[in-house]
C-alpha cells in the first residue's frame, strides 16, 4: 500500500505540476484514493498549524469547506464516471484525482502564507482556483480521454462558483488561528479592548442619550430651522468618526445649528462618553428631534457614515459588541413615526445608493456616495475623510454655492479621482423631491447661500 502510495504521489507530481503523465502509471483503488485525501488534509493542517503563535484554536469552519470541496470533487467524478458508461472506474478516477491533492494543498497553503485569504488581494487566488481546476479537469481526462468539453467546463463552473462564494463570505481552508498576546503588548490600540466593559457601555447608553437629547433646543413657532444628526455606524475604522464629525461642523457653521446638533458614534475611544451609533439610540433621537422640531417648518439634517450592503443596509459595529445593522426601511419607518417632514439624508457608504428607493419622497432630499451597485472608497485606517466626505464636505461645501451644486462638483471631482487611480466608478446618486426642492432654496437663502440649482435641477 505504502508503495503504490508513493508512485501515485510521484505522479500527482507531476499532474499538478501539468507535467506529461500517463494513466497506466497509477495504481487505483478506493482505499488508495482515500489515503492520499487524508494526507492533502493533513498538509494544509500541519503547514497552517506550524505558522501559528500562541494559543491555537481549531477553526471548525475551515475545515467543513475542505470537507465540502472534497465531497463535491468526489459527487463530480462520480457523475462523470457514470456518464461514461458505469462506476466501475470510479476508483482509478478518484486515485489519479487526489493523487495531486496533497501537492495542491501544499501550494495553496503556501500561497495563503505569503497573501493573506483574509484581504482584497484576489488576482493571486484567482491564478489558484485556475490551477487547482485545470489539474482536476486534467486528471478526469486522463482517465476519459474521450470525455466532452462541456463536461470538463461544467465541472470548472461548478467548483469555481463553490471557491467564489467562499472567497466573498471569508470561508479559506485555514484548519487553524490562534491568539498571541505577546503580538499585541506594544499595540496601544488593542489595548483599548483589553478593560472593554461591554455591560457597561450598553448600561450607561440611556444616561449618555438623555443628558444629549436634553440639550437639543425646541424649535422657534414660524421659523424654519435645521437640525444635524450625525451617525457614524463603524467603530473598526476611525474615518467614520471622523467624517461625521467634521460634516457636523461644516453643517453647524453654515446653518447655525448650535443647539440642534448631535453625533452618534461607535468610536471605542469615547464609549462612556458619548452616546453610540446603534440602530436603538438612532431612532430615540429621531423621535426625540420629531417632538422637538416644527414638523411644517423645521429640515433635518441626516448624515451617516459606515460600510454599506447591497441589500440597502448600513453596517454598525464595535467589537465586541453585537449590534443590530441599520436598514433603509427600518430608517424609514423611524423618520415617519418620528413625523419628520423634511428630510436631507447625505449616506456615505458603499452601495449606498440602495437607500433611495426607501427613502425618497415629496419632502426628501437624498444624497449617496456610490450607486446602488458600487462601492464608493476612502474608508481605509489612515484617513480622516471618505473620497465623498473630503469632495463635498471639504472641497465642495465651503464654495457657499448650495448643497446641490456641491453634490454635482462632489460627484465630478470623485470621478475624475477613480478614473485617475483606475478605480470603478462609484457614481454618487441623488433624489430630491418638489416640495424639497423648494424648501431647500428657502433654508440657503436665509443661511447666505445661493443655489440655482435647488430650483432649476
């Protein structure tokens, strides 16, 4: 057995290295078939297992997707053995097949130690699930020479649709992780989660909310006022924090918003200092500013910030915590039991375009970062503004010229970035509704603004 063994690995060699090989050299059995899948799993193990640093955790969702490709590799040769005439020849299928498993294994392995699964990079795995199917396809016609191209391109699909999806939810064939506290012991921002009390931050959130909202000022009978409301849905990059934060001072600047100002934010640094972004506190204030403003008069103003989803959803996060994601029609729902009449809703986010539908109305102005299918960028570590918070909070905003000539300047400067970086376009979307539009050159007049385009658009 071990002898036969050692031949089948030589040519599995040469198979994943798509070496010439003939089919006669193998010596096929199930029992020799299932030996060499278990030493494949026992090299994406052992190499995954020799990288780790401190304490090791088996990952239990690694290891179901091997287990899941290696049933799917077995369903497919077994279909396509029976299409050839009987299962009689499913054993030397499967032993040419998984002779190249371990090798394959190894240079996956390999691969995932150099990039990490975890990140964009996709063209490196992309070349991989390439290699890894044409030698399956490869090894299945060594045994059917006279087998289609069809079949071979089905199989090619059916395992790269399988890759795919796993790559886009965070699934690699990782059998191990670990936790190295020594990694972190100079880390100052890690160490913030190291005394993180979640009871404590959820406790405190009603006192933080209230002393707030008892800040916000009641609207003046017959003026028209706006309110700002900022909501910075993700705690893991600061930009978000930052970005809301900077558009409340823009905004307040501009519409004297002193007063009628809020910031929701899932920044770990100022848990038990200011209220978080969470879906609960979000729509509190909402009600709260709808008992406060003047529902014929007053405009809020609603600007959020975090990653989006194409399914109209906004992600709010903080580690560790587990916080309920904000949705458009959930958003919705809120501003219409709050009674909020007019609304200016700004979202930077990927896909936030997806919102809109959701949201728009008669009394609605709608701006978005990305269309409803497209990311938007500038949501990395090291910046203080998204690409659409710095176009048009920052570049666009302070010109005085109105909030719609600040979105079309907004939506041309990004594009001109992506098409200079090579990125897809975002495509920045907008709705604005009649009675809106009306409003809004009303609300930039009073503050010194002058927008055309509030009227004309």
């Amino acid at each position: 057995m071990l002898a036969d063994t050692a031949v089948n690995l030589l040519q599995g060699l040469r198979l994943a290295l798509l070496l010439p090989v003939k089919p006669e050299k193998f010596r096929g059995s199930l029992g020799r078939a299932l030996l060499l899948m278990l030493a494949g799993a026992l090299v994406v193990g052992g190499i995954n297992y020799s990288i780790q640093q401190g304490e090791i955790y088996f990952n239990d969702f690694g290891a179901s997707f091997l287990g899941l490709c290696v049933l799917i590799i077995v369903l497919l040769v077994a279909f396509i053995t029976r299409s050839q005439g009987s299962l009689d020849r499913l054993p030397d299928v499967l032993t040419v097949v998984f002779s190249a498993f371990p090798w394959l294994a190894a240079g996956v392995s390999v691969l995932a130690l150099l990039v990490n699964p975890y990140t964009g990079a996709v063209i490196h795995w992309l070349a991989a699930l390439v290699w890894v199917v044409a030698v399956i396809a490869r090894g299945i016609q060594l045994v059917f020479p006279l087998i289609t191209g069809r079949a071979l391109l089905g199989i090619a699909a059916i395992m790269a649709a399988v890759a795919v999806g796993a790559y886009y939810r965070g699934v690699a064939p990782v059998f191990f992780w670990s936790y190295d506290a020594a990694a972190y012991e100079d880390d100052d921002a890690w160490k913030i989660y190291e005394d993180f009390d979640s009871e404590l931050v959820l406790l405190s959130q009603r006192d933080l909310l209230d002393e707030e909202l008892r800040r916000i000022d009641v609207g003046v009978p017959d003026a028209t006022e706006l309110y700002f409301l900022g909501f910075a849905g993700n705690g893991d990059e600061p930009v978000f924090d930052k970005e809301v934060n900077f558009a409340a001072t823009r905004v307040s600047d501009t519409f004297a918003t002193t007063g009628r100002s809020l910031v929701l934010s899932t920044n770990v640094d100022s848990v038990l200092e200011r209220p978080l972004a969470n879906t609960h506190n979000l729509f509190a204030t909402l009600a709260h500013y709808g008992g406060a403003m003047d529902a014929d008069e007053d405009v809020l103003f609603l600007f959020l910030s975090s990653h989006g989803s194409k399914d109209a959803s906004l992600q709010v996060e903080l580690y560790p915590l587990e916080l309920r994601q904000l949705y458009a029609d959930d958003l919705r729902e809120a501003l219409d039991a709050a009674g909020i009449r007019w609304r200016v809703i700004v979202i930077s986010a990927c896909y936030s375009g997806s919102f809109i539908e959701a949201l728009e109305d008669e009394h609605t102005l709608v701006m978005t970062a990305a269309a409803p299918d497209k990311t938007s960028f500038g949501c990395s570590m090291d910046r203080d503004l998204t690409y659409f918070g710095e176009a048009f909070f920052q570049d666009a905003w302070p010109s005085g010229e109105g909030m719609l000539t600040s979105f079309d300047e907004a939506k041309a400067s990004i594009g001109d970035r992506e098409r200079r970086e090579g990125r897809t376009q975002s495509e920045p979307q907008i709705f604005i509704g009649d009675a809106m539009r009306a409003k809004l050159a009303e609300i930039e007049r009073r503050s010194g603004r002058d927008d055309a385009a509030a009227v004309t658009r």
